[in-house]
C-alpha cells in the first residue's frame, strides 16, 4: 500500500462552479443571503480550507419558507411534463458540469475521482428517470358498486419537501430526492450536510440557473445550510409535510419523533450492516471483486458498504487467502488519482471511531487478520488516510452489531446449509442491503425468498454496494424503512385523493344503504 501525489486542478473545478472564498450558504434561487456562523470546509484529502459557507439564521429560514410556500402555488399548476422539461435542462447542466462538480464531490468527501463523476452520474440518471416519470403520474380506475358512478384515485403535488442529506453522497441522495419532488410538482428546502457545504452550494447554483433561464418564481429550490439546528427548523415546522432525511439510526429516529409528533410523513434511509454470505457453490473470483469494493469503496463510508463477509467452513479458508492478497494490492491516497482505490475518511472524527472500533473488535476476543492503522507521511498530511482492515469475528459481537462508518471488514464462518447464514445474515437491526454468492439456483432463490434475506435490497453474484436508480432504494428494520428513486417511490412525494363521480339523478349511497326524505 503506497500514497501517490497528484494536482488537484481543484482551482479550475470551483471557478467553473461559482464557488467563492466566502458564500452565502442560503437561497431561494437567484438570491443569496445569510450572514450567520461560518463553516469552514477542510479537505479530508489534503487538510486545506476549500473555503466558507455562512449558516442559515431563524429569520433567513422564514424567508426561505415564505418563498419556498409561495412558489409551490404557481409551481403545483405546471402540466407534469413541463415540470419535467426543466428537470431535463436540469440534467443537461449536470452533464456540461459533471467534471468540475465530480471533482469537487472528490476532493470536498475523499471518495475517489471515479466515485464522484459517477455520483454526478446518478444524479443525471434521476434526472432522466423523472422526466419519463412526468408523463406516467397515474392512479387507478376501479368499479364503484353504485350504479352510474365511476370511482378513481389519482395523486396530488404534496407541498414542501425538506431533505437532509449525508456528507458520504453528497449530491446524489438530494437528486434523488428533489428530481422526482419537482415533476411531483412540490418545491424543495435542501439542508446538506455541514461536512460538505460547498457541493451543496455547487448544485444550488446550477439549479437557480435553470429556473431563471426558464423565468420560474423563486423558491422552487432552497438551500438552506447549518448543524442539526437548522434541520430541527425543518423537522418541527408543520409546513414541511415530509421530511426526506438521510443519515445515522440515532439521528433518524431523532428526527421521527419530531416528524411524527406534528403528524408529518418521514422517509427514513438510515444505516446499514451489510453482509455477503459466500457458499460453497461461489464463485471465488466474483467473490473477491464484490467484497474488496464493497468494503473499501468510498473507505467504506457508504451505507451500503459491506461490513460482514459469511463464509461457509468449507470455503473459508480459501475465500480468507484471496480477499487478503487482493487488500496486499490496495493503492491508498489522493482520491483524484485515479490508480488509487482508496481515498480518506472525512474527517479526524471518522478516524477515531474506525480506531476504537478495531479496538473493540479485539477487546471481545477478534483477531485482526489484515492491520488497520494511520497513515503518515507525504501525501498523508491531512491526518484521515487509514488502511483498510480485516477482523475474524462473531456475529454477536456488540461491535458487530453496529455500523462501523470506516474500512472495516468482519470476516465469520457458517456451517451447515444457508439457512445458517441467514440467521447471521439478519440477525442484526439494520436491514439495508445484502447479497449471496452462490451458482446454486436453490440457494439464490431462497435468499431471495420470504425465508430469506430480510433486507430492501438482496442480490445475487452482485456486492451489497451500490444501486441502479430504477430500482427503488432503502431498507427495513432500523434502517428506517424508507424508499427513494426509482419503482414507485414518487409516490411518497405526493398525496393520494379517492374520487367518485356520480352522472345520474338519483343518489344511491354505498353498502345498499337506504337514507329516504
């Protein structure tokens, strides 16, 4: 494992973004203000100040909602389709941008060059996704058992959509979320994540271009910015109807209570402790591919990294030899390198805890297969680069048991048949994602089965990493239960309406009542 150097040419990225030394850090689209506290964006990958983002204060987020709640009366109004075109110019913005912005997802988080042009690339996929969607926004026709009636749902633009999002994806989930909320027809107030502020302003500005270009009211897009204070403005404020947050188990059952208490809707996408359970019948090659990736991509901060690697007692030792010689092959260091495959974690916080929980993983009797540790040095200087590490462990290990935000694989064995594997597999709270390795057609099936897997996501030859987006994403369990992006998971975006229309003259009621005058 060995760092590389590279220039950043991060100077040009933020020119060609409109990012300043200082920026206003709320808006309503063309307008920028707030002169609250600055944060202060350090880059994981060198520790150098990007620049500054001034917070949103009280008074800034009333003005925000008055024009976020006043646009949404003109912008409910626009045929789907035309709400979908400037989604389209929205995506084609992406795609002119998507170099300087990959570059700053890159260097702002630490996940790898490749891993922010393709989150850029989500982003332009959703994009894509909702404008078809804008066409197909349909309810369903049913028989009425009254005569002379016909009886039908369909759905309605919601309101204002609050999402708060997580340093680790720090534009995509908001595309996510805000593509399919505009050709819903509601309008967005977008709180990304004080880690990552910059990408947060970056997307703003694009977006405000294309509704000004389009003249479109203000306050279709927000952006407000802050610590959990400022999202607790959104999450207590009845004018928010859902709240769309992304985030750590402990702030998203936080961030429920609060939702549920005024009668609000939630869409949750919490953590994740994903296993791949690798049976006698796997392919090893496939194997290793999967599980190295999905436990080192992004210096396993993604909450569908791979945290638990199943292996029947057949295989494993075998299964053990390869997946370490393949981290021997691991190149840690600047995330703009593309030979590299590890980036930083996001801050000296992040590091803390991947020590203690390395720590914890002994202290309850693991051994540690592939050492972790800091990196120091050239090319090391920011203090976040650590190695990514493997650990022999139980499944009943309290450190098991949660979500380790960090480059930390827990390798265990399994006897007997796969029923034994799901019984590790889901014998934790979250319930994220997970995937079998197995050219057994009877296994893969009952993974996939009621029996089987208790995630949202269960694939098959296919890592716990990464998501298509026409597929709807989230979990179960106290990964919140939500869903976001692509099946029908607008349809949380808006709000369900039964009509039935009575063309007679007479007024029969339902159940055969009889109610005569």
């Amino acid at each position: 494992m060995q760092a590389t150097t590279t220039s950043f040419g991060i100077e040009e990225a933020l020119e060609q973004l409109g990012i300043k030394e200082v920026n206003k850090g709320t808006s309503t689209g063309k307008n920028w203000f707030s002169d609250g506290e600055k944060i202060t964006s350090h880059s994981p990958v060198d520790g150098q100040v990007i620049a500054k983002v001034t917070t949103t204060s009280k008074a800034d987020y009333e003005k925000v909602m008055e024009s976020a709640t006043s646009a949404f009366k003109d912008w409910r109004l626009k045929p789907a389709p035309l709400r979908g075109e400037i989604v389209r110019q929205f995506g084609d913005e992406l795609r002119r941008l998507k170099e300087p912005l990959g570059k700053l997802v890159s260097y702002e988080m630490g996940k790898s060059y490749q891993e922010g042009l393709g989150e850029v690339q989500e982003m332009i996929d959703i994009c894509d996704f909702a404008v078809g969607l804008s066409r197909q926004l349909h309810g369903l026709t049913m028989h009425s058992e009254r005569p002379g009636h016909r009886m039908y749902e369909q759905y309605h633009p919601l309101g204002v959509v609050g999402i708060i999002s997580a340093f680790n994806f720090p534009v995509a989930v908001w595309a996510w979320n805000t593509a399919l909320a505009w050709v819903c027809g509601d309008v967005c107030v977008w709180k990304p994540s004080e880690k990552t502020p910059l990408t947060g302003v970056a997307c703003q500005k694009i977006a405000a271009k294309v509704f000004a270009d389009n003249d479109l009211p203000e306050g279709i897009s927000c952006l407000i910015n802050g610590d959990y204070r400022v999202g607790e403005m959104m999450t207590n404020d009845k004018r928010v109807p859902l709240i769309s947050a992304t985030g750590s188990i402990r702030m998203g059952k936080i961030v429920a209570q609060a939702v549920a208490g005024r009668l609000g809707k939630s869409l949750l996408e919490l953590g994740g402790n994903n296993a791949i359970i690798v049976t006698p019948d796997a392919d090893i090659k496939m194997t290793v591919i999967g599980a190295v990736f999905g436990a080192v991509g992004t210096a396993g901060q993604r909450c569908t990294s791979t945290r638990r690697l199943i292996i029947h007692e057949s295989i494993y030792d075998k299964v053990k030899e390869a997946v370490v010689a393949a981290y021997k092959q691991l190149r840690i260091g600047n995330p703009l390198d593309e030979k590299n495959h590890v980036g930083p974690l996001i801050d000296k916080d992040a590091v803390k805890n991947y020590q203690t929980a390395l720590e914890k993983v002994v202290e309850e009797g693991g051994n540690i297969i592939v050492e972790g540790g800091v990196l120091e040095g050239e090319g090391y200087e920011s203090g976040c680069y650590v190695k990514p590490a493997i650990a022999e462990a139980k499944n009943s290990y309290e450190i098991v048991q949660h979500e380790t935000f960090g480059p930390v694989l827990y390798m265990m064995k399994y006897s007997g048949d796969v029923e034994n594997a799901l019984e590790l597999q889901n014998g934790v709270v979250q319930g994220l994602s997970s995937a079998i390795m197995t050219n057994n057609l009877r296994e893969a099936e009952h993974f996939l089965s009621v029996q089987g897997s208790d995630c949202g996501i269960a694939n098959v030859n296919i890592g716990t990493s990464g998501a298509e987006i026409g597929g709807a994403f989230g979990g179960e369990k106290e990964t919140g239960g939500g869903r976001e992006s692509g099946s029908d998971a607008w349809k949380v975006y808006m709000r369900r309406q039964t009509n039935t229309i009575n063309y007679t003259t007479e007024l029969p009621l339902a159940q055969g009542i009889k109610f005569d005058l």
